[in-house]
C-alpha cells in the first residue's frame, strides 16, 4: 500500500484587521531569562514563545528539560482593549486585562489606544533611534492555581526585532514580586 504523503502546512491565513496593530508579535521568538521569587532559588532558563497557533513553551537552561508551557489568546476588543486569555500547564488559567500600551500602531486604534505615544530611544552606539511597543497587563482573574493571586505582564517590543516581557506574580505568602525576565528574539 502508498505510503500517506505528509500534510500540507496550514494554509496562510491573512491578519485580521483586528489584529493588525499586534501583528509584529506574530513569528517565533527565542531567547534566555531568569526567574526569581523571594520563596525561591534564582534559575535561568532558554525559552521559545511562538505567537500563532502552537503553545509557548520553555526548557531548563543547560540540560534541555520541559518546563513550563502555556497557550493562550490575545483579543482586541471593540473598545479599543484588549483581553489575553491563558491556559497554563500547571492548570493555572488566567484573564489579563490591558492596562496600557503605546507604540506607533496603535496610533488609530480604538479609544484606550489613544493613550499612545510613540516612544523613540536614541541608540548612541548604533547612531539610530528604535521604535518601542510596551503593552501592559494586569490579571482580572486567576483560577485553579492554588497559591497564585494576581498575575502582572509587561510586553516590550523594539523595533520589531526584540521582544522582552517581566512576569510578576502575588501569592498567598507573597505580596506582587518578580518571577520572570526574558529577552527573546525574533527568528
Ligand atoms: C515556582 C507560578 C511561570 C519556573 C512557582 C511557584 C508558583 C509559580 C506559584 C511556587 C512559588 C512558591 O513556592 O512560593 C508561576 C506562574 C507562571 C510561572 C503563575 C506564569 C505566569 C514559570 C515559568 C517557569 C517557571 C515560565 C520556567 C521557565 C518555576 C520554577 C519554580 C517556580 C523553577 C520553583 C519550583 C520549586 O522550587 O519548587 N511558579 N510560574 N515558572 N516556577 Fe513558576
């Protein structure tokens, strides 16, 4: 019997409108961060974040061991926010609502995007200026994660090229502290 061929790769769907002003997160990023918590020994970690269809997912720095995994949605809403929601692999799930963002796409966008404004930082090294989109986000809801109360994300994106976020996190035993750095690179 004929060996079954390969599937096809998913066909290439264009960017909704919606979307558009996020679409540079779009693609596979991958780089180092560090993690802390004062309950906790520091650790390293590599990690590869895709935003499209397949789970974000990290690995211990030097033998290559599944960390932690999580998948989730970004959606802009009506209003001008946006709303992220999370699945973890620990089960923790969680709603994140925009707090701000600025950056040169989000210039004509609904109304909490006026909040914009588009932040240029003169590189003295390269001679150049690079364009800076942060987005802000703040858990409305955390469910199912037994110590986790509140969770925050900030998103950093420079010129497209170089994405670094901060996780900071509240428990039962801990007021909101840093849990996660990472700098990432677009591949
Ligand atoms: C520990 C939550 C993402 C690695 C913890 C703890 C919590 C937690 C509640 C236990 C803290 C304590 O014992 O007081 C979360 C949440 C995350 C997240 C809510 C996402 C928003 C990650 C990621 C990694 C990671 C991406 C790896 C790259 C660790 C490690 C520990 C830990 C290594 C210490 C485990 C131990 O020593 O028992 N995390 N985490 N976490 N987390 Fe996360």
């Amino acid at each position: 019997m004929a060996a079954i061929p390969p599937p096809p790769p998913p066909p290439q769907v264009a960017v909704h409108p919606a979307v558009q002003p996020l679409s540079s997160l779009l693609g596979t990023w991958r780089g180092q961060g560090e993690g802390t918590f004062p309950t906790i020994a520091p650790f390293k970690y590599s990690e590869e974040v895709q935003f499209s269809h397949s789970p974000n997912k990290t690995w211990e720095l030097s033998s290559g061991e599944a960390m932690h995994s999580e998948s989730g949605y970004w959606r802009p809403k009506l209003d001008g926010t946006i709303e992220v929601v999370i699945a973890q692999s620990t089960g923790l799930v969680e709603v994140q609502l925009f707090m701000f963002c600025y950056g040169e796409n989000f210039k004509n966008t609904g109304s909490a995007f006026r909040f914009y404004a588009l932040m240029l930082y003169f590189n003295l090294q390269k001679g150049t200026y690079d364009e800076q989109i942060s987005v802000k986000l703040k858990s409305a809801l955390v469910g199912n994660g037994s110590k986790v109360n509140e969770i925050h994300r900030v998103f950093e994106l420079i010129n497209g090229e170089e994405l670094s976020y901060v996780v900071e996190m509240a428990t039962i035993l801990t007021s909101l502290q840093t849990h996660l750095k990472a700098c990432l690179r677009k591949l």
